[in-house]
C-alpha cells in the first residue's frame, strides 16, 4: 500500500529542519551549485542565508535550465471565482465566515458569462476557485461547472477545498486538468492558529490531499505555501519534501509550484513573516534548479514592476488581469466581493505585450499536455 505523505510529514522535526537550513555555509551553496541532479540538502542550502551573495550565478543557471526545458514559453490563465462561500475560519483569508462579506455563488447563466467575457480576452486556460464549503460548492456542483466549461477552454484546473479519491475522478471523467492545493504552512502550531473553524482545520487530511490526487492520476498537482504565514525557509523546505514524496509514488503526474505571498484582504490579520523581494527572487531560483521540470507559477498578488523583473528567472506560468471576486469579468458590481487585493491589474493583453517585447512567446493552455 502506498504510504501517505502524513507518515513522511510525522518523521520531520521542524525546529531540526530549520536549524538545518540555516547552517547551510557557501561551501554548500557552492557543491549545490554544481550538481545537475539536486538533493533536498543541496535545496536547503540554495534556500539558506548562505546562498544570499550567489544570486547572480542562480539566476543565470535558472535561466539556462528553464530555456532548455520550455524554451521561451510563458503561460497565461486566469482564475475564475464560482464562489465566495466559505465555512471556515482562516485568520488571513478575507472569505473568512466571520469577515462581513457579501456573499455569492454563480449560477449556470453567471458562469457562462464569466466564460463569455474570459474567452474574449484569448484565455483558453482557467483556474476554478471557491471558498471551502462543501454544501454549497461541493463535488456536485463543481463537476456542473467544469461540464459547462469544458466546451469553452483547453485547460480547466481548479483551486478549492480537499475532496476525496472517488469525487477527483467524478471531475477528472468530466474534464478537469489540474488542482492547486496548498498547504498554507507546515508548522503544527501555526497551522492550528490560524485555521480555526471548518474542514481546514484537520491538517492531517489536507496533508495527504495530494495523494489522493496522485492516485486518480490527475494530468498536475500544484503545490505552494502561503508565503509569510511562517519561516519562508523552513515551509518551503516541508513542501519540497512533499513534492519528493508525490515524484515517487505518482510519477505520471507533472508538478507545479506557485508563490501565493499574502496580501491586504478583509479582516485584520497582519503579516508576521514578511519576505523581502530578494528572499522572493532567492525562492524562486532555488525551486528552478531544485527541479528543472517544474512549473512554477507567478500570480498578480506581485507588483507589475516585480513581475516584469523576474518572469525571465525560473517562472514559466503567470496569472492575468485577474478578479478575485465571483461574476467579476462578467459584472462590475462585484466589487466588495473580492478574496484579496491584487497588485498587477493589468490586462491580458498589456501582459502579453511585455511578455512578447522581452522575447516570450505567450501560450493560453498547459502544452506540455497536449
């Protein structure tokens, strides 16, 4: 019987894993540095502080290994929120079920709007994102709406609450791609603080979430931390862990990483584990060389300035002219609707544009699947 990541999860020690990582010195950096095939030693050292003055010679590398395997490729899509229902209770999230929030879930008609007003932009990849609540927008009205939109894109992922083997197949069968399923942070004491009322708070299940997942053989597995949760080091270390685990046992499955740095939203959590833009860029290339075969994703939470700097260093697919409220391409009166602020507000077409003037070529669906 395959094992769950849990039992992986049970043998690491997190005060241990981060000592560990920031006792990394250069000549660790330096021995990483010049392997092809990386180990998670070699991943906590290009994490590590140590790593910090060799920024340069990791970018050039990521970007040598990121042309040789998706040569000048970038990938755009946008999410599409169904829903901001949610029955949990997360510190940080602005659909928080205790955040005063005007609530929505779309209609079929709503969400064939939304479909409309995507397609106009070009999009031909989206992802599907809701609050976590099971009664409202559970497996049955999820598979509804990938049934409505499989006619309109290429590629349809989704990013929603944990569900179970037999409901990933039900949306697989209906024509689902890919699930984004991050654990927010790893640390056991963190995970409990924030996560307060709802499914979320079973850490253990979202844990082995993804193997689930893996064992439907869905076409990608997205994997991620909710950056300044915690340590950034040390979370990112538990993830790649993580991904080593699922590399194993689901080896038909590609994997992506993404960045989701926390941003303004409803409520009044603050920001304890900041991440500089250096540390941010640092991440980044460390992911790249840790795998060369990653997707690694960059979302509007960062700054169109930010973005445009470092989409040639690692990352391969980018979020665009992004809402982050239901019925929020379709209508403007959404507005107070929304999960989080954004900070690249551009459109999809001023994205490609600086995509294409820096030598991209600008895809709108998962090619490495078709």
């Amino acid at each position: 019987m395959t094992p769950k990541f849990t039992e992986v999860f049970n043998n690491l020690n997190w005060d241990e894993q981060k000592i560990s990582i920031y006792s990394k010195t250069e000549d660790d950096v330096l021995s990483a540095l010049k392997k092809s095939n990386l180990n998670l030693e070699d991943f906590k050292a290009l994490i590590s502080p140590a790593a910090e003055s060799f920024l340069e010679t990791m970018a050039q590398k990521s970007v040598q290994l990121t042309r040789q395997r998706f040569g000048n490729t970038m990938q755009i899509f946008a999410p599409l929120y169904l829903s901001n229902v949610c029955s949990n209770i997360c510190t940080y999230c602005g659909f928080s079920i205790n955040n005063k929030l005007r609530r929505k879930t779309l209609t079929d008609d709503e969400i064939l709007a939304e479909a409309k007003a995507l397609k106009k932009r070009g999009l031909e990849n989206i992802l599907l994102v809701t609050g976590e609540a099971p009664k409202t927008v559970g497996a049955t009205y999820l598979k509804n709406a990938i049934e409505l939109l499989k006619p309109h894109f290429a590629q349809i992922n989704m990013e929603v609450q944990p569900l179970i083997g037999k409901e990933y197949e039900e949306l697989i069968d209906a024509g689902l791609h890919g699930v984004s399923l991050y654990q927010e942070t790893y640390h056991k004491g963190c995970y409990e603080e924030h996560h307060l009322v709802g499914n979320k708070k079973d850490m253990a299940f979202r844990l082995n979430s993804p193997d689930a997942l893996g064992q439907q053989n869905i076409h990608k597995i997205a994997l991620g931390v909710l950056i300044g949760l915690e340590d950034w080091r040390t979370d990112s270390l538990f993830c790649a862990n993580h991904l080593r685990h699922l590399q194993k046992y689901y080896w038909k499955t590609r994997y992506a990483i993404s960045f989701p740095r926390l941003r303004p939203c409803e409520g009044s959590y603050q920001v304890k584990h900041p991440i500089s833009d250096r540390g941010f860029v640092q991440l980044i290339l460390a992911w790249r060389l840790f795998d060369p075969d990653l997707d690694l994703t960059l979302s509007t939470r960062e700054s169109q300035s930010f973005r445009d700097q470092i989409c040639k260093l690692g990352i391969t697919s980018m979020s665009a002219e992004s809402s982050t409220q239901p019925g929020g391409y379709s209508d403007e009166s959404t507005k107070h609707l929304e999960q989080f602020e954004i900070d690249d507000d551009r459109t999809i077409a001023d994205v490609s544009a600086m995509l294409k003037k820096q030598g991209f070529e600008v895809v709108t669906k998962d090619w490495g699947w078709n």
